[in-house]
C-alpha cells in the first residue's frame, strides 16, 4: 500500500489551564495550554497524529503556519518520504519564500513540528509499533539518513554520527528490557508552579512523596524572598538526600542570574533552569561559569529553537543539561542531531515536558536516547507534569515515578471516524475537546 | 489632540520579482518581494503605516500574527505610547502567552516590528517630522527611554547607553548639516543577483559606474567556479579602487565557508556576508578568525532576529559589520539598542536594505547613527537595491550614490481616505498595489 498523504487539516486547541495557575511561573502568569494538532489522511485510511505545544493566545498564527506547509505534504506518500527523510526535512525547512519567516525558529518551525510529528506517527502506526520501537529498531545507517546536518557538521558529522551510533548498539537489547520492566526516571514539576500558595505547595509534596516521587522542580524568579520560603518549603519536606532543581523561565538578566541563584544555593539545587534569555548561549555560559563552584548546573532548551542553537550551547559549555523538547524543534529528526551531540559532549539529555501532549511526546525520545546513544542514567530524568493527561485516548503511565514506555496496541478497534486512532505516537482525542474543559476550538 | 488608535489594519501586498529573478540568491531562488502592511487610524484623523518585509508564501501567517497583536495596540493613545516607550515595546514582546512562540524572534517579532513601525511613523507624523529628524531631535534620555535593555545589560546598561549618546552629541549640527547636503554614502546590489546572465551583470555594471556607483554586492555561494567568473568579470569592470562585497546569503557550514571564501580572496572582497547559519555566532566567530589574514570582514545581520542575538556577536568578535534590517528587529526601539552596542564595540553598522520598503526605512535610521552615534563614514555605508520604489509615493532619493534625507512635507495635500498620506516614515501606497504588477492582495 503506498500510503499516499490526501489531506492534511489542523485544529487549534485551548485549555483553560490559567484559571487554576496551573503551568504559572515567572514569565508566563497565565498560560492556556493549548495545541496546533495536525492530522494526516492517507488513501489507505491510516492517519497520522502530531502537535505542536503553545500557550493560548496566538495558537491560529501556528495553523495558520502549518496549512502554508500543507502543500509541500499533500499528495506526497509516507514511502517517498521516508526514503529520503533528510530531503524532506529539508524542504519543508528550506523553502526559498517561507524561511525567511524564521528560518528554523518561532511560529514557521513549530509548525514544522506539528507536520513532522504527525508524519513520524503516521510512520510508527503503518510499521504497527509505537514511535520509541520504530526508533529503537532502525539501523544506525537509517537514523542518520533523518537528519539534517547542515550548519552542524564542525560538530558532528554523518560519518561520526554514524559510528556513535553503531558504538552504543552494545547492549541495546538488555536496556529495552530494562526500560520494559522498570521504566525511565521522571521528575515532577506539578507541586510548585509559582502561582500556588504554600499550602498547595505543601499538600501536592506530601501526595508526590507517598506516590514515590524523589525529583522536585520549583518555579523562581518573582520574588527573592518568596523563593527562598518555598524552597526552604520543599527541601525541608523533601529532605537533603532527595533531589531539588529550580526554574526561573528566562526571568533574570547574566549578572542577576548569578547573584539571584547564589542566595538559593543553601537548598543545593541540582539545576537552576532558563536563567536568562534561551538565546543568550555566552550569558549561559558564563552563568554556568560562575555557578559552578556552587555545584549548580544550568538547564535549558524548551526554547532553544533548533540544533544550530543547542550546538552553539554544548560548544560554549554554556549548559549542563540538555532539555530537548518534542515541539520546538523539528520534530524526531531534529531530536536526533541534538541528542548525537549532546552524547558527543557527554552532557546529559533531560527532556522538557508538560503542557499539553509533551509528556506524550517526548518519552519515545528519551527511551531512544537511553536504548540507542546514552546507556547512562546518572543525572538523567525526564519531566513529568500531570495535567491534562485525560484527553488523550492513551494517556502516559507513570509507575514509581518512572514512565513506562507505551506498548503497541495492535488490535485495538477504532470507534469512528471521527475519533482519533488509539495507539502509535499521539492520541490526542478530537471529540473530547469538544467539552466542557474546553476554552475553545476553532475548526 | 490625544492620537487615540482606534483601529489597526493589515494587508498581505505581494509582487512577482521572481519572474525576473530580482532578488535571487543561492538560499532564496525564486522570492517575490512582499510585505505585511500596517496602518493604525486616530481619532484625530491622523494615521500610521509600517511594514515588515517577506519573500512572499507565508505573508498571510505575519498578517494572523500582526491581528493577534493588535488588542494590545488599539485603545491606547499616542502620548500614552511614547511617554513609556520601553514599557509599550515589552507589552508587545512579553505578552505571557504569545511569547512562547517567539520569544522576540521568527513571525511574531516581524509582526511586532511591522506593528511599531507604524506606530514610529504615526508619532514622526504626530511631530511633523521625517523619523530620522524626530530620532536626531530626540534627547539621549528620551532616546534610551525608548529601548528594552533586558537581556544586554552584561554588555550595555542604560547609563552606559545613555553616557554614548551624550557624549556623540558634540558635532551633531554639523553632521546633519553634512548629511542633508551630500547624503549617506550607499552601495549597490542591484547588479549582480544571482539568477542575472553574465549579459545582464556587464550592462547593469556598466550603468552603474556611469551613475556614480564606487561599492557593489555580487551573490555567490550556489557554484564556485561560476563565483569566480561572476567576481572576476565584476572586479574588471570596476577596477581595483572600488569596492566590492560578497554575499552567501547563509549558504555554507562553516569549514566549507572558509575555503570557498579563500578561493574568493584574490578578488579583493571587504566582506563575505551571511556565510552560514544567522543564528551560528561561534561559526561566524570562527569564520572571522580564519578569514582576517586575507583582509576579509563578516557580515551579518539580515537574518539576525534580535538585540540578545547581536549582543553575542558583538562580544565573540563574529563580525566586522554590523548589518540592521528596519523589519527584523523590533522596529526603532530595537535598532537603537543595536545600533548603541555596536558604537561601543566600534564595530561599523552597514544595514540591510533592498526587498520593499527596506531602503525607505532603514535609512532613518543610519542617519541617526551617523548623526548622533558614530560620528564616522570609514567603512560605512547602506544597501541599496533599486526595485519597487515606483510604489511608493514618496521614494528614497539616490543621489551619486548617497541617499539623501527625506524632508518633511509640511504642506502636501492628501488625495483622499483610500490613497495613503505622503509624507513621514513609510509612504506606502496602497492603490497602486492593486495594478498590474502586483501578485495578490489578500484584504
């Protein structure tokens, strides 16, 4: 069957997420998390599922963006796609008139992500396995042939990518078992959004504690005196041998990064995340400079735009962890270049997650990187929030504060036409969208 | 007169350039040079336009973007505008929901600069003023109190920017007087586009070195040999006094930009501009280095998306000029702050200009430059490129090869509601888009 792509649509959809503080912090008070969700029609009747994460307001800009994309994938079949995956990438980050809108950043490359990302489901679901097994599966030779190397070949060439790859197939096996049976490690950020007071802050630690979790994340960056209360807060309930990273959503400027985290560093952090601008690569690195002698890392790249970016971050040693997001960056084959590299440099990935979908997202991603490049788990984790996780059909599971990865579910019935299809990469459901929990949606 | 916006409209304006291949280079083939088209209504009657530039595709997602800001522009008055400019500048830039999509780079931060232009256009018509002459008029406190300095203040802070200002005040009436006598000196890039025949580039040469023409841009990147025909022709023609510069248009990586622009070097280029990635500052920085034992400089600066972007560059050495764009950045208020750090790196600023409108913004703000910040020609000058002037009613004026000064026309009658006001910042019309030459308006 050729699986030729008949037509693409795209749905914006909101959530009130800013009536109950849910997702607040220091630059971001209110968001709506809300998605561009794109769906792909095949000739056979098999779809593809893919979305790109936002926060409300200006959710139409990026469907707007990805039906201006919609041409380059329309009439195209899965099979010319993935047989020259690269290519393809290309063209859609390429074209002559609509990269100048970016290239490869803001509302043109988020769009690439919601189209890319419902290509790779499309692509999971015709091979009948979930994304993370599609990955895990191929040979190193097909992983490279995804990517893009432009701009980052003083970095990482296809040939070495090609041998990291081929050096980590050593017990590749046994790391799928154990994912399998145990799970990735994950990290909860849902007990301290900022704008949760103490008692919130209180009530959700002692929850996360009894349901095993030991990785605490704790929006910063308001108020100096309110960060130092609540961080005391948690480290008190979480105690010294559990673990504490803050987040400051690019509030600071270099200088006050510095001296801001410096007053924290009593509660010993392990990161402090998105210090300043995501696109201030030396302010990062020279903030990582000074904190650490501190024994503090810095974290970054829910905003850091595409692989030319996260090159930049790992050259200048400017970052300690590597936070690859599902949605910002091009989808799996940008995932791809940024973990190759962050394995190159040894540095840690720890994807970001939350909003609506990522956790969804990204656990393939991660399961990928540990299978098939990292084989490490120390100061590896991924982020974990639990919001909204009901409106897809098959919800992640987190067990022992771990994710466990999603398992093909080959004869599951699809009800109707137009519900979404229920396994392979995302299963956002269209229908339940539609209710009450819904701010709107425009179809 | 309070100037309370009482509306905001956009228009998508696109014309077929690509059918003669004006404009084309090795990254952009075939753009039709287009624009978002702003125009803000008082209640007094008086308006605004600004623009930002695009290549054509994609023109509608700037225009969604341009009404997603809108609720943030309509309902304020001028005065209430200008009397906190940097406060208004961050309302637009750091709205806690869109900015995830940006922040401040990419759809959003073109929509945001097409939105101030206009509204810098609206408050130079408010003063019955040129920009240039507002912004040469303005004092250094009123001018920094226009810039967002969050994010830079490792590199420049306020006081700083505000110590420059003074302290390029000496001189300033003698500067202007120079200017509005001889003109801003230009350079030409209307010859040598790459899809041009040889034919073409010899005739366009020839006739502008009999217009007075000392400084011309060859494109190349696309093929090496026929580089090295294409400069070897153009430096003939011109002779070795003048003045040519070479344009990649971020076609290579970096190892391959080094020696393709080595094998240029015999041909004498001050600059290779854009040789790789925009967002590359540590390729550049690299690239710079490399290529300083053959007397060549790196320019950048079209595609660079914001001051935090610039300020990097400014600090690895990555570049040698400075290029602004009227359009990219976030109108006047972040030109100005790119425009003080570059004076502070004594790095000479060269901006882009050319698509449409481009020449008839951005010389506002080198006037400026020179007038009230640099004080200084060597090595300076600004783009010009000599298409589609004809649609606007009042064009720039080139004058052996200097642009001259637009002067406010305090008398000049408007012809009607429909045709656009004519004199100030951007003089765009309307109506005449609607003629044969135009590809699409979408209103």
């Amino acid at each position: 069957m050729s699986q030729k792509i008949v037509s693409l649509t795209v749905r914006d959809v909101r959530f009130p997420t800013s009536v109950e503080q849910h997702g607040s912090d220091a630059m971001h008070t209110d968001p709506d998390y809300s998605a561009a969700y794109v769906l792909i029609d095949t000739d056979s009747g098999l779809k593809g599922f893919g979305l790109t994460f936002t926060l409300g307001k200006g959710t139409e800009i990026v469907v707007c963006a990805v039906e201006a994309l919609a041409p380059l994938v329309v009439g195209k079949s899965l099979q010319e796609i993935v047989s020259d995956f690269r290519g393809f990438y290309r063209l859609l980050t390429s074209d002559g008139q609509i990269r100048w809108l970016g290239p490869e950043k803001g509302v043109i490359h988020l769009a690439t992500a919601a189209v890319l990302n419902a290509v790779w489901d499309l692509w999971a679901r015709a091979e009948g396995k979930p994304l993370w097994k599609l990955l895990v599966d191929m040979d190193p030779k097909q992983i490279v042939s995804c990517i893009d190397f432009r701009y980052i070949t003083d970095v990482l060439t296809e040939e070495e990518a090609h041998d990291i790859l081929v050096k980590a197939q050593e017990g590749k096996q046994q790391r799928e078992d154990e994912m399998l049976k145990g799970g990735y490690p994950a990290y909860t950020t849902s007990c301290a959004w900022l704008g949760y007071s103490d008692q919130q802050l209180q009530q959700l630690c002692t929850d996360a504690l009894q349901s095993g979790w030991t990785k605490f994340k704790v929006k910063v960056g308001a108020d100096l005196e309110d960060d130092k209360r609540r961080c005391c807060l948690i480290r008190q309930m979480i105690g010294p041998s559990n673990t504490l990273m803050i987040d400051a959503n690019q509030r600071w400027d270099v200088a006050e990064a510095i001296s801001w985290v410096s007053s924290l560093a009593e509660f010993n952090p392990l990161w402090i995340e998105e210090p300043t601008s995501p696109d201030d690569i030396l302010g990062h690195a020279a903030i990582s400079k000074a904190l650490a002698p501190l024994g503090i890392g810095v974290a970054t790249g829910e905003q850091c735009h595409n692989r030319v970016m996260f090159k930049q971050f790992l050259q200048a040693s400017a970052l300690q962890f590597v936070q690859i997001d599902s949605c910002r960056l091009g989808s799996v084959n940008e995932n791809l270049a940024v973990m190759l590299m962050a394995q190159k440099f040894q540095v840690p990935v720890c994807p970001h997650a939350g909003g609506v979908g990522l956790c969804e997202l990204v656990q393939h991603l991660i399961l990928f990187d540990y299978i098939c490049l990292s084989a490490n788990l120390h100061n590896r984790m991924c982020e974990y929030v639990d919001h909204l996780h009901e409106h897809f059909t098959s919800p992640v599971v987190i067990q022992d504060a771990h994710y466990m990865p999603p398992k093909a579910r080959w004869n599951r019935k699809e009800s109707n036409e137009e519900e979404v299809q229920s396994f392979g990469y995302k299963r956002f459901a269209f229908l339940k969208c539609c209710g009450l929990k819904v701010l709107s949606v425009w179809a």
